[in-house]
C-alpha cells in the first residue's frame, strides 16, 4: 500500500514536466522532423519533398564545412572545456583563500551574457584598437596587424578562444562529487603510502567518472546551441571558414528563408546530439555504477 502511494506522489511530480515536454519539446522536435521532409519556402505552399533537402544536404559544401567544424568544437569542448573544468576542481581541493579566488575567478565568465562575450572578443581581438595586437606590438613586433576574425588563417582559432573557456558550472559540479567523497577513503589511501597523484588517478578520478559523464554531455549541449558568439563575431565568415550547424540552421531561414532545408539541418544537429550523449552514456557508464 505505501508502495502505491508513493508511485502516485511520484507521478503527481513528473506530471507537470511530462505533460511541458511532451507541449513544448516532443511536439517541436517532431515538427522538425516532419517538416525536415518538406519543401517549405516563404510565401509558397508548403510541399512533401522526400528525401530532397538530406540528399541536398550532403552534397551542401556549406553543410561540410559546419558539420565539420561542429565536431571539432565538440571534441574541443571534451578535451579543454571539461578537462579545465576537471583540473581546476582537483587543484582547489584544500580549502584555503587561494583555491576560493581561483573557483570565482573561473565562474565569473559563466555569469556572462554570451552577447557580451562576443562584443568583449570582438573589440579585444580588432585589428587597430583591440588589446590583443596592442600588445604583440608592444613586446617587439612593431607592424603586426592581424584582423584576427576576417582573417581565414586566425578566424577558426579566435572564434574557437572565444567559445571554449566557460566551464564554471561544470568546475562546481565536479568540486561537489569530489566533496561528497567520505574523507576516510584519502584517510585509508595515505596510510598505504599512496602519493596525492595517485590518489586523484586511482581513487577520486574512478569515483566522479558520473559526473565528468554528466559534464561532457552538457558541453555537448552547450556546443550544439553555440550561436551567439559566432554571429556576433563572424557570422560564419570568412567565407563559410567559422561556420557551424546552428548559424548555418539561422541562415538559411531567415536569411534565404528555405525553412524546409533549415529544418532538415536542425533534425540533424539533435541526431548529432543524441548520438554523442548515448556514446558518453555508454562509454563512462552513467547511472549504471
């Protein structure tokens, strides 16, 4: 009997979410789907195209190069957003004045409006007043004069410094798992002569993989809606050089409004998506230890 009370607290709870999910998220996601196989044009009938807009899609170069520099910023947002993330948390372990500055030093950017990080890159990086070529110049190179997000050889990496460096939440997250570790683990660890190193690698490290899991899969979240700060900085440009799936999605229906083909990209982005949480889910074995 209280068994079943409880399954109808429970769903008492989850109603309200479930029923805003299916309202707003579920009914978006498949309209998406559907209308991804549609030729939907501004001021034109709305028509079934097939397989049209996929087969236009991966013969698209635009499409290529999104694609491309997508994966490559989710790679890079693994490796450096939650690897920085994870240094930083095992670095501030001793709770001491220096290890508080450092953790709200490196939640301060994550406080920031994603416009105002671009704005403040865009000014920081330009070519005649910006601080970065203000100071090349200043240490020896005289002439330097690099418009570092219209250039095709520094565009990728200024966008990519940009757009990487914002992993307070995810620091916090794992300082948390770490905290919540008995003290009687490190306690058993050091009497059997175990180094700090060893300690984070053989014992902290196996004990938090959950909640690195977890951080992985919200910079995979974070790295699939990433569009402010590239249409603030390059709108794509030079060319289609910075471009990625959800600048390309914008483009092509507001600017060309194909909303069909924009529609098709986006079902494909959270393809992307759900492929790379099922691998991370799969690979660090969230929820199953």
């Amino acid at each position: 009997m209280k068994s079943k009370k409880t399954k109808i607290w429970l769903a008492a709870f989850l109603a309200p979410t479930l029923i805003l999910f299916l309202g707003f998220y579920a009914y978006s996601i498949l309209t998406v789907g559907i209308t991804g196989f549609t030729d939907w044009k501004l001021g034109e009938p709305i028509r079934f195209a097939g397989v049209d807009n996929f087969i236009k899609m991966f013969q698209d170069s635009t499409f290529h190069i999104s694609f491309k520099n997508t994966i490559i910023w989710m790679a890079l947002h693994w490796v450096i957003l939650v690897g920085t993330s994870l240094l930083v948390a095992l670095a501030t372990l001793k709770k001491s004045r220096l290890s508080k500055a450092v953790r709200v030093i490196y939640l301060i950017p994550k406080m920031m409006p994603l416009a105002v990080i671009g704005f403040l890159f865009y000014f920081m990086f330009n070519p005649s007043i910006g601080l970065v070529n203000d100071f090349i110049r200043k240490i020896g190179f005289e002439n330097f004069n690099v418009n570092w997000f219209q250039d095709a050889r520094t565009a990728f990496v200024a966008v990519t410094v940009t757009t990487i460096f914002y992993g307070g939440v995810f620091m916090l997250l794992i300082s948390s798992e770490i905290a919540a570790i008995p003290t009687e683990v490190y306690e058993s660890a050091k009497v059997d002569g175990a180094t700090e190193s060893q300690i984070n690698r053989l014992i902290v490290m196996p004990l938090i993989k959950n909640i690195v899991g977890t951080c992985l899969i919200l910079a995979t979240v974070d790295c699939l809606k990433t569009f402010e700060v590239i249409y603030l900085t390059t709108s794509g440009g030079p060319g289609d050089l910075t471009m990625n799936l959800p600048v390309m999605i914008f483009r092509t229906a507001m600017n060309n409004s194909n909303y069909g083909y924009a529609n098709a990209i986006a079902f494909v982005t959270i393809l992307i998506g759900a492929a790379a949480m099922l691998l991370i889910t799969k690979v660090f074995r969230i929820g199953k230890d």
